[in-house]
C-alpha cells in the first residue's frame, strides 16, 4: 500500500456487523460498573461506552443495549452509581456482564447517601441520576446528571481493547 492510500473497509451499503464490531474494538475504553440497589438489593451491569459530556451542568453519558436486561430495571432508580473500574477489577466487570446468577455474592461494594451503588477499589465513582435517554439504533444512550463523585488518581484503570481486558503498563 503506498503512503497515504487508506485501505477500503466498506460503504455504508455493505457494513457488516461483525465487520464493524472488530473496527469498534479498536478503540481502547474505560471500562465502568453501573449499580443502584432496587427494592433493597444490588443490580448492576458493565458499561465500556462511558463519556464525559459537559462540566455546567455535570453530565456524563452510557449506553445500553436495547436486548439488555438489566438497564430496564436500573432505568428505574432515583440514583445511579457509576464505578470506572481499577485494572485489578476484572472480575467485578466479568461477573456483572455475565447473566443472570449472583452477580454480586463476594463482591466489596458501598451505597451512597442517595443510594447508588459503588465498588470499592475503582479508580472514580460518580452518583448519578438520569436525566434523559435517547434511543440511538440498538442502543439507548443515557445521559447522566452527577451529584457526587471520588476519585483516586493512583489506580490504574481497567482497559477493554480487541475484545479483550487490558492493563496500562506503569
């Protein structure tokens, strides 16, 4: 390929999803833990498409699947916890992809005054609530008003790149 050629990947017109999936998986994400408690016990799921979106008023955003059975009931809640996992977190993430199940039995989490659920040991928490979601193809993106948040700048943050989990080098 000589310099400056691009190679072709497809028209819109013939994008395949598998296609398309391994380009998405190209991009590096955060990978974060979404978790609220509903009628006195944890529910929660991953999310790696979380954005920071503005500092006035403080929102962030996630997306989820419309096939997602969990973001129906979390949906629900007055509060949400946002959880950017650590790179030791691995599990966390694991088990709250993973259906159905106890998803949280061994798991070191905390509420929050408002009620939203957060991992100990993450690298950043936000307690959020939703402000407004915006269905997008087979997606839903969910814009999240922040009400609190944490951070510890000395956690490493848990990496999802070419469908697999990564760690940053130190």
């Amino acid at each position: 390929m000589s310099p400056g050629a691009e190679p072709a990947v497809g028209t819109p017109q013939t994008l395949e999803a598998a296609a398309l999936r391994r380009v998405f998986a190209a991009f590096p994400t955060g990978v974060t833990a979404l978790a609220a408690l509903l009628d006195g016990e944890p529910v929660g799921m991953t999310a790696s498409s979380f954005v920071s979106v503005s500092l006035d008023p403080p929102l962030v955003s996630v997306c989820a699947a419309h096939s997602s059975l969990t973001w129906p009931r979390l949906r629900r809640v007055p509060r949400l916890g946002v959880s950017v996992l650590s790179g030791a977190q691995e599990p966390v993430s694991r088990r709250l992809a993973a259906p159905g199940g106890e998803r949280f039995a061994g798991l070191d989490w905390w509420r929050s005054p408002g009620g939203a659920v957060l991992f100990s040991g993450a690298g950043a928490w936000l307690d959020c609530s939703v402000e407004r979601e915006i269905a997008a193809g087979d997606h839903v993106i969910v814009l999240l008003r922040v009400h609190a948040t944490g951070v510890d700048p000395h956690v490493a943050p848990l990496v999802f790149h070419g469908s697999r989990y990564r760690r940053l080098a130190g």
